[in-house]
C-alpha cells in the first residue's frame, strides 16, 4: 500500500509525457500539487495532454516543452528552456527528473548525430538531460533521478563491437541493450555522485504495460506481436505506480537499492550490476555526448 504523498512545492520534469506511462505520471503527480514539466515530441500531442489533464485537474500547475530526444542539439535546447522555465516557475530546482521516454522503431533508424535510435532516445537522451540539468537536481534539498528501465534488460549484455547494432539490428535486441543501460546509467550515477549526496538515481520497472510503444513506427510481425501483448499489460496508470512512487515517497531515500518494481527493490541482472561494465558504458556516453562529468 502506498500512500498518495502531497507534492506542493515540487519541481517535476517528466520525459515522454504525451502518452502511456509517463502522461500517467503527470497526471497523477500534477494531481498531488506538484509543478509539472512535461516533455513530448510534438506540439499537437503535448496541447491535448495539457488540455486533457487540466480538465481533470483544473487547478493543476503543469507546462509542456517541445524537443525531440533523439537530436542532442534538441535535447541541449531543451535542457536551456526547462532551466529559464523552472528558475521563473518552478522554485530554481528540480526535485525530480523523471527520464522515461522510449521507443522501440522496428527497423535500423539512425538519428541526425548518425547514432541508433533507441541507443540515443533511450540511453544517451537521459545521460545528457541529466547531466545537463544536474545544477538544478543539486539545487533541491533532496532530488531524485528516476529512469524508466524494464525488466527486458535481463539476459542482455552491453555490445561493445557493434553498440548501434549497425551490423545486425533486431529491435527487440536494441531494446533489451537500451534497458540495461538505464539500470548501468543509474547505478553509475550514484556511484559517481557518491553517498553523500542530495540527488539520486533509480531504474523503475513497470511491468508489461498496454501502450502504443510496440505500435509505433514499426509493422509486420512486430506489430502485430505488440498488439497481441499489450492486452496482457497493466494500464498505463498502474505502470506508473512505481515511477511515482520513487518521485514521491519518503521512504525510498531510507534504501540503496537501484531498480524497483512493483514499487519494491529488485535485484536487477547480474550483469547490470557490474561496475567494470558500468564505468566503461560512463566514458562511451561521455565521448558519444562530448561531455565530462567530471568537469
Ligand atoms: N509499455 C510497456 O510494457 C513497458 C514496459 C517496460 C518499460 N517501458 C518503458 O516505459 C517508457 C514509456 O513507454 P510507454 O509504454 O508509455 O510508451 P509510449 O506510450 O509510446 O510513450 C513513449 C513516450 O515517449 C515519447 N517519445 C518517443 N520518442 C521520442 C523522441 N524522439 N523525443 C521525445 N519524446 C519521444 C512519446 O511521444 P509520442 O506520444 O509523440 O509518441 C511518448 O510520449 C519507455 O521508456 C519504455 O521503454 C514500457
């Protein structure tokens, strides 16, 4: 049972806001009084999510900002407008990020930097939103960074020969690498970011949800696979339980566990726990975004 924590004075930023799980989470954090940022791709969708839950909470306070994750010049651009909108609007800080945009494109797509898609909307959009709004995380008494991973990540390893899976690509491998490395990216993060500090990581685990992810920008037997899946899957509401539950609840700063599910700790794969593989996936996204976190 978890309890629905007033959020009033929170600074929220949500990826992936337009649709399935993330418009889920807006919704309900937004419902609690938090300020809500929303992220989506496109201008129509990001105007009928606002509208839609503002009908439900009138006096929600909630934004929505336009950037496609898969260019880093967008997400740079991006990181600059949630910086001007949040030192105007949200308090100057973000106590939580909330990275959960995905996709799952059923063929090779490479995105305007030459990277594969799912590697950069997956992985390398929350490695650099993060870093690029990591100022305004430290800012907060105490911030979080939630990324949504899935428990696809199990049984995948990082491909270190061919990361863009330029050789060979099966969405569904591109997928389960881009999962792992959400859990890789947060447990390096609080690593890095050390014990001491006010801002950490987690990987959220929603389980099988019914959204439109599978049905998007694929065809075939892909689709048709997804739409047949979907049904099993939770609502896009209770797939968000857990991501709102690491945004909200106190007693979650109380473990040191990474990867949750079911708004629980969960061991994630053996081999996202290794921090050989951790550190080294850290320094390819540092090159692959020309950041250094270190400064
Ligand atoms: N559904 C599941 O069973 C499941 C299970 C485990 C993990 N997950 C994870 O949950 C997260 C949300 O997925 P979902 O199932 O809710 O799918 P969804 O309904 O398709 O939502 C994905 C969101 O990401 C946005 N997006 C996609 N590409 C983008 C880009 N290039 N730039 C900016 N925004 C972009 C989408 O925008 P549009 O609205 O414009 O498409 C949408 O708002 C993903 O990270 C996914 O990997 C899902």
């Amino acid at each position: 049972m978890t309890a629905n924590h007033d959020l009033t004075g929170k600074t929220i930023v949500v990826t992936g806001a337009t649709s399935g799980i993330g418009r889920a989470a807006v919704r309900e954090l937004a419902g609690r009084g938090a300020w809500v940022l929303g992220v989506g791709r496109s201008p129509e969708r990001c105007r009928e999510a606002r509208d839609a839950i503002l009908a439900e909470h009138p006096d929600a306070r909630l934004a929505f900002a336009v950037a496609d994750l898969s260019s880093q010049r967008q997400v740079r651009k991006l990181a600059c407008e949630i910086r001007e909108r949040v030192l105007a609007e949200g308090g100057g800080k973000i106590d939580v990020l909330i990275n959960n945009a995905g996709v799952v494109p059923g063929w090779y797509t490479a995105t305007e930097d030459g990277y594969e898609m799912q590697f950069a909307v997956n992985h390398l959009a929350p490695f650099l939103l993060t870093y690029e709004l990591m100022p305004l995380l430290q800012a907060a008494p105490e911030a979080r960074v939630v990324t949504v991973s899935s428990s696809s990540h199990r049984g995948a390893r990082i491909r270190w020969g061919d990361i863009m899976h330029r050789r060979y690509y099966h969405c569904l491998l591109a997928y389960k690498q881009s999962k792992l490395a959400n859990v890789l990216f947060s447990a390096e993060l609080n690593r890095r970011l050390g014990p001491a500090s006010r801002v950490r990581a987690y990987a959220a685990d929603p389980g099988l949800v019914n959204t439109e992810i599978g049905q998007k920008h694929t065809s075939g037997f892909i689709e048709w696979f997804w739409r047949q899946r979907r049904r099993r899957g939770a609502t896009p509401e209770q797939g968000a339980k857990t991501i709102v539950f690491l945004a909200s609840d106190p007693s979650v700063r109380g473990s040191d566990a990474v990867y949750w599910k079911d708004c629980r700790p969960l061991p994630p794969s053996r081999y996202a726990q290794r921090e050989d593989v951790a550190a080294r996936l850290w320094s390819l996204s540092e090159r692959l975004c020309g950041i250094s976190w270190a400064g």
